[in-house]
C-alpha cells in the first residue's frame, strides 16, 4: 500500500492580509486628491465649453436682432425693468426649448419666423426654477449674464456724463461668467494674496 504526504492547504497569514490592507489604504489616499482633481478640472472645461456656447450664441442673437437679450444677473437694472432669472435660455432656446421666435414689419406686412435654438445646452446644465429655465454651470450656480450695451447706454441717457464704472468689463457687449468651485465672483483686479481667480468669464482679470 502506497501512503501519500498531504500537505495543508496554503494561504495568507493574519499579517500578510494587514500589510496588503495597508498599501491598498496607502494607495487609496495617494488616489483620492488626484481623481478630485481629475474631476475637477473636468468639471473646469465643462464650464468653459458651456460659457464659449453661450457666447456665440449671444453673438449670433445680436446679428439677428441688433441687441443683446435681458440681463439675468441681480446687478442694477437702469430702466427699472424686471430682471429675467432664465433670460438666457428663454432668448437663445425659446420658452420650451424648441427654437425662438423672431418678428419682424410692421402692420399688416408682420412676419412671425420660427427660428432653431442658438445653443444646445446640456441637460446637466439646465434647472427649473418655477416657470422659468435657467443655465448653470458644473457646480450648480446660474450662469451670470449682464447686458453691459443696454446698462451703460441707458445710464449715457439719463446723466449725459456718465463714465463707466466697473460694474461693467465688457461695457459695449456683454459679461458671462461662471463663479467656479467657490461659487464665488472673485474681484478684478484678484487678491492674488488670498487665492487667484477661478471664475470663467468671457473677459480676462487684470494682472497686478
């Protein structure tokens, strides 16, 4: 009769499953800050991308109407008309996001077209706010828009001397801007002692 050895089954020691579990730990935490910002700088060219359509669009409003839409900003209002929340989706997409409506003559020669949307904003970007449609950016927070042409222009009508002031950085077009990661628009020119800019805009910051 033939006797086989048996030998136990091997496997891993109370020790060697605590040191695997350490380097995985220790290569989790090395991990983590990279795929945050990773993702955050992801989230940056999002924006970016979504404020560049924007403008274009805006532009190609001005070429079709020969004015910039309603400011959607809390900034003054120098007529002392409403400031419309979701103007820039209600202008450049139409109130069901459809196309815009463009009206032109006068009585009885009115022509009423039906014109395709000006940008294609992501679904991602889009928040229902009551009745109203408003664009925001990666991180939540409205797109912020202001009529700059329409604001300085009604200011040069009512005080003949008026200068423009900085509420403006575009005063014959149009600021848009996204706050970024901080929600927060930073001052121009930036205290570079406290943090730079990370706004995405469509002017650049003063370098000091």
């Amino acid at each position: 009769m033939i006797f086989r050895r048996t030998h136990p089954c091997g496997g891993f020691t109370l020790i060697e499953m605590l040191i695997v579990m350490a380097i995985i730990a220790i290569l989790v935490g090395l991990l983590l800050p990279t795929l945050g910002a990773v993702r955050e700088n992801a989230r940056k060219k999002a924006t970016r991308t979504l404020v560049d359509g924007i403008v274009a669009g805006l532009e190609r409003y001005f070429t079709e109407f020969d004015e910039y839409p309603p400011s959607n900003t809390d900034q003054p209002n120098a007529m002392g008309d409403p400031i419309e929340a979701g103007s820039l989706y209600k202008y450049l997409c139409g109130q069901d996001g459809k196309g815009i409506v463009k009206v032109s003559g006068a009585a009885p020669n009115v022509r009423v077209q039906r014109m395709d949307p000006l940008i294609s904003p992501p679904i991602e970007n889009l928040k229902k706010n009551g009745s109203e449609t408003i664009i925001v950016d990666s991180w939540g927070k409205p797109i912020g828009y202001l009529n700059c042409r329409f604001y300085t222009q009604a200011q040069k009508v009512s005080n003949p001397a008026y200068v423009p002031d900085d509420i403006c950085k575009n005063p014959n077009t149009f600021d848009l801007y996204s706050t970024g990661p901080d929600k927060t628009l930073d001052s121009d020119p930036p205290n570079t002692s406290l943090k730079q800019p990370n706004d995405i805009t469509n002017w650049t910051y003063t370098k000091k």
